[in-house]
C-alpha cells in the first residue's frame, strides 16, 4: 500500500511541472480558477479525457431536482421539514467545515462519531480537511435525511493525488474522474436506473432507492475547467459550482447491512447489477434491506463506468472476476497504455 502511494506522488510531483516545456504542450492538460479570476492552476496528464470533467454536470436536467418547499419523510409522509429548515443547517455545516476542527473529523472518546453541530460523520476518508476538499457525508441528527457534501477550488482540483487511495484510482482509471464531477451523475444515473427497475418482473417489486436532491449553496463560487489537447481536441471549456450538496433520504436498516461473506446476498446483487449493465458500483456496502419493506434499497448511483472508465457494457459471473477486472484494468491504464490508445481513450475497456 506505501509502495503504491508512492508511485501516485511520484506522478503528482510529475504533473506539477512546468506546462510550457518542451513537448508538454502537446499532453492533455486543464487549466482551472474562479470565474472572472485571472490566476489560473494547471494540471497536465496523459490520463486526462472529455467525457467525465466536461459532460458530467448538466445544469439544466440538475435543476430539476431542487428540494421542494416541504419535504415528507420517507417513513410517515404526514411528517414533513421545510426546505429552509435543511439549507440553513447545511450552510452551518460549511461554516463548521471551514473551521478545520480536528475534532469533527477524528473519532474520540468523547466524541465517537466524529460529529458536528447538527450532523453525525458517516464518512470523511474522501475528504481532505487541510485543503478544504473533497466528498464529506454526514446524516442530519433531527431529520431522517443525508447530505453529501462536494467541496473543489481550482487549486485542489488539479491535484487529484491529494483527497485519498480510492479517488487516485477513479483519477488514472476514469479519465480524470473525481469525487466532485462524479457526484453530478448521481441523481442522472438513478433517475435511469428507476426506469430499467420498473420495466423488470423480477426486480421491479424487490428493489427501491432514497429520494435525492442537488442543492449549491449561497455562497458557492463557479469553476471555469478549460482542456486543451484533450482527445484531440485544441479547447473544451465548461463551469461548475465550486461546492455542492447532493441530499438523500436515510434508509432504516432491516437488521445488518449485506455481508460480502454471505453468498445469496452477494449473488443477488452481482445479478442486479449485470441487468444494470454495472451502471452503480457493485460493492455489497451500496445495498441495504430497507426496515418495513424489505426491499433492497441501493444507497451509492454514482455512474460506476464514468468512475472507472469503462468503454463498454461489462458482465461479471462473480466479485472475483469483478475485482480481478478491476485490477487488471488498472494496471494496465496505469502502466502499459500505448500511445495510440492514450490518443484514442474512447476505445479503452
């Protein structure tokens, strides 16, 4: 693990090199800063493709998808929370946030659950508290609801090598994937996965998923990302929010969350997801028994092939071969990519 950590810095220290030597301006690379900001923060790396930084975020299909006014609980709709209510709570967390307490994010004796005001830490691996980014979920402590928070600046979002092991394999293996541009797929993605449910006799009634929101915050400032030399093309530009919310609905949990050792659990999932054509990551942990219902409720829809930069629709008989792809997959996108498929990356697997 150290020796792979190790190569990824060695790569990181490779892209902070000069753009304007010999031979670099014909590598992919981004230029990124503030809206109406001169300063600019650069990223150069061979690795770099369209799809997931400059189609993952649409603007108009997001705004559909505001809170409205009052929102119901998902277990007793005459229950309900305005929508105010969330955003203010939210806009604490980012104030708590931008504090930097350590304690927030650093489970204690006195602080099990590494909580924050209003808000109880579900996961922070992915999220760099020095530099104010990354993917941070909590789960609201008075409401039945979880956010996931996205925070980039321009400066933290050319240094992919920086928020953790996982993202720096979405990076190499996804085309420049992150946490950030992969939330925008969330809610696009499930939005797809709903209707592929519907249309199916077996999964139709057994499968079931949170409600989800995007929200951006009052004070979140717009990121201009602009490519160059990126799948042949001279420049691509696109903007997008600096820092974002995707809100969901808690699930209650029907007894122990799936278990990788428990064979039927493992079969029923690896099975939804190949209906799916693996569109949502099939790890076990991303599915749950919701209590009352007994469905299978499926809690992470981030577009699993944007994340790992799959080309075609994949099958796999097992996780064994899941997993054994992936890393194959990996150290061949990592190490043995030729030229010709860096040049063409839509034709990589």
């Amino acid at each position: 693990m150290i020796f792979v950590s190790l190569l990824f810095k060695i790569g990181e220290l490779i892209s902070k090199r000069s753009v304007h030597r010999p031979g670099a301006l014909k590598t992919p690379r981004l230029e990124v800063s503030w809206v109406g900001d001169s300063k600019k923060h650069y990223l150069k790396n061979a690795s770099l493709e369209e799809d997931p930084i400059f189609n993952t975020y649409d603007k108009t299909f997001l705004s559909q998808y505001n809170m409205s006014e009052e929102i119901t609980y998902r277990s007793d709709p005459e229950k309900w929370v305005k929508k105010e209510t969330l955003e203010n709570l939210l806009e604490d967390l980012l104030r708590e946030v931008q504090y930097k307490k350590k304690k927030h994010f650093k489970k204690r004796k006195k602080n099990k659950d590494g909580e924050f005001t209003h808000f109880k830490v579900l996961r922070s691996s992915d999220f760099n508290r020095k530099k104010q980014s990354g993917c941070l979920i909590v789960q609201f402590k008075n409401y039945p609801f979880v956010a996931k928070l996205f925070k980039e600046s321009p400066e933290s979002f050319v240094r992919p090598y920086s928020k953790g092991l996982i993202p720096m394999f979405f990076f190499n293996m996804g085309g420049g994937a992150n946490r950030h541009l992969l939330g925008f797929t969330r809610i696009k993605n499930l939005e797809d996965i709903k209707k592929r449910i519907a249309e199916s006799e077996q999964w139709a009634d057994a499968i079931t998923s949170p409600r989800k929101w995007f929200w951006t915050p009052k004070e979140s400032a717009p990121m201009e990302i602009i490519g160059k030399n990126i799948e042949g093309k001279k420049e691509i530009k696109t903007i997008i929010p600096g820092t974002y919310f995707i809100i969901a609905d808690a699930i209650e949990l029907e007894g122990k969350t799936f278990s990788i050792f428990n064979k039927e659990q493992r079969e029923t999932c690896m099975s939804l997801c190949n209906y799916l054509d693996v569109s949502i990551d099939p790890h076990i942990d991303n599915f749950v028994l919701e209590k009352g219902t007994n469905k299978i409720a499926m809690i992470d829809t981030e577009h699993f092939p944007t994340m790992i930069g799959f080309k075609e629709k994949k099958q796999f008989s097992g996780y064994s071969s899941w997993i054994s792809h992936l890393a194959g997959k990996f150290i061949n996108d990592m190490f043995f990519r030729p030229k010709s498929r860096r040049r063409n990356p839509r034709k990589r697997t």
